[in-house]
C-alpha cells in the first residue's frame, strides 16, 4: 500500500512540473480571476453614499429611520466585502481598516434607530446629530483619504449634520400663556432629573403650559375657574420652535382633574413630579401623537 502511495505522488509531481513549463523553458504565471481592488471597493463604497445623500430630503423621523435601515444594510454588505476582498499587499491593512470601520457606521446606525424607538431621541435633528456624531462615518472617511492617497480614488459624503444641543428656558418660563384674570394658584415641584412643560388643558385645549427646570419649583397664577386636565412633558434640549424635548423624551397625564372654583377662599394645587412616598396622584403614560401642544 505504501508503494502505491508513492506511485501516485510521483506522478502527480509529474504533472505539476509540466504544467508549469513552457516549451520555451520559461514559466508562466497561473491567471488570477480576482477582481481589480479598485473597482471592489467603488461598488461597495457607491450603496453606502447613496444612503447617505437622501438624508438632506427627510422631513421626519419615520423617513429618517428608513434611511437609517438602508445605511445600516450597505455598511453591513460592504463591511463583509471587503473584509474578504483582494489587494495589493501595500493597501492590505486599510483594507482591513475599512471593513472593520464600515462594521461600526453599521452599528452606529443601528443604534440610532434603536435610540429613535425607544423615543432616546425624538426629534429629527437630534436624531441626525446622533448620527453625526458616529465613529463609523469618520473613520471610514478616514481611511478612504489614505486609500485615496494610495491611488484607489473613493470617498464618502456626509451631508452636513447638527450637532447635539442641550436647551433650556429659565425655570418658571411660560411655554404658553391664556388669560390669568383669575384666583387659582398652580404649583409645580420638579424633583427629577429631567427638565419639564406642565400643561394646563382645558376640554382638549392647552391653556397653560410652565417650563419647571429639574430641581426646580415654578407656579401658574391666575388660573382661572375650570377643570383642568393637567399634562407633563419631560426631557432633555428643549426645541422652543417646535415647542418639544428633542431627547430622552417622556409624556404623561394625571389621572386625576384639577378643579378650579372662586369662592370664599382661592383654590390652589401642588403636584410633585417625582415619586413621593405619600403621593395620592397617578400618572398614565400617553401617546406623543395624541400629546397636546403645550
């Protein structure tokens, strides 16, 4: 058996040198069917820019998040092309660079979404600086420049993003102010760590609305008489245009109404917006779409 085995070899080593003479006695090199590196990292780079260049159309977060879908699948796809595509052995390592780099814009944007769903960011400016602000998107911007530099022209376009904010009003700040001709007194102790809008809605209209800053107390007075339905909205940057926190967003409502009535004494109420251990009053969570304007 061992003889056979060698018998084969033999002639299996025959084979191999033949294929590799010449009957000029030179050698000829076995083709190569990868694909140039140049045109490889072109197809897989154009998808990623294609993603990023709807981005100046959105107009909400919904179009934006779909955007966000589409860069997270061309990062991913071109991520794992190029991880396993030939190059020269002089750009080999900004090849790799570029994989690993278009794996976290990948998961960058991934995150955002994540962020947007869980209303972490619920406005599409803050939605897009979170974006902006990706490692992915400069470092394969990063690496595209030395590839570039290497003679493989590519590069990615990133429109211009906001950057993140943290606005505030002063504490007390009314968001919105109706008639104060009356007696009532309404008062607002904000023990959380959220700024917030408390809004006095009356039959479905927002009448009222103060700005009370996290550790802060503010107060309406001259509510007039009326059951008020009382809303709170809290979170992080306060967007005065479109009268909303644009980040770590949350929206509740009293169970409870707020009767105000002008009689022998002037009525007044005191909520707190954090938990209290002998607290009468709950809070439903609501949905922002149906959430009154302050």
């Amino acid at each position: 058996m061992r003889s056979v085995g060698k018998a084969v070899l033999a002639v299996g080593s025959a084979v191999l040198l033949a294929a590799c003479t010449s009957g000029g006695g030179g050698s000829t090199a076995a083709p190569s069917s990868a694909a140039p590196f140049g045109p490889v990292l072109t197809q897989n780079i154009d998808p990623v820019n294609a993603a990023l260049a709807r981005i100046p159309g959105v107009k909400n977060l919904s179009d934006f998040d779909t955007v966000l879908a589409d860069l997270h699948t061309s990062a991913h796809d071109a991520s794992r092309a190029l991880n396993i595509a030939d190059a020269p052995a002089a750009v080999t390592g900004s090849r790799h660079d570029l994989a690993n780099a278009l794996s976290v814009l990948d998961e960058d944007a991934a995150t955002v979404r994540g962020d947007i769903k869980a209303r972490d960011v619920c406005a599409l400016s803050s939605a897009e600086a979170r974006l902006g602000a990706s490692q992915g998107l400069a470092s394969v911007s990063e690496v595209l420049t030395k590839l570039t530099a290497a003679g493989y022209s590519a590069s990615l376009t990133v429109p211009q993003l906001p950057k993140e904010q943290t606005r505030s009003l002063d504490n007390g700040t009314m968001v919105s102010s109706g008639k104060r001709r009356g007696e009532g007194e309404f008062k607002v102790d904000n023990g959380s760590k959220s700024d917030a809008v408390v809004s006095l809605v009356l039959s479905g209209r927002t009448v009222h609305s103060v700005f009370v800053a996290k550790g802060q107390k503010a107060s309406i007075a001259g509510v007039e008489d009326g059951t008020y339905d009382v809303y709170v909205s809290e979170g992080v940057d306060w967007d005065t245009s479109t009268k909303a926190f644009t980040q770590s967003c949350a929206f509740t409502k009293f169970e409870d109404t707020f009767p105000f009535e002008t009689g022998r004494t002037t009525t007044s109420w005191s909520i707190t917006l954090q938990p209290v251990a002998d607290g009468n009053a709950k809070t439903n969570d609501v949905d922002p779409n149906s959430f009154p304007q302050p």
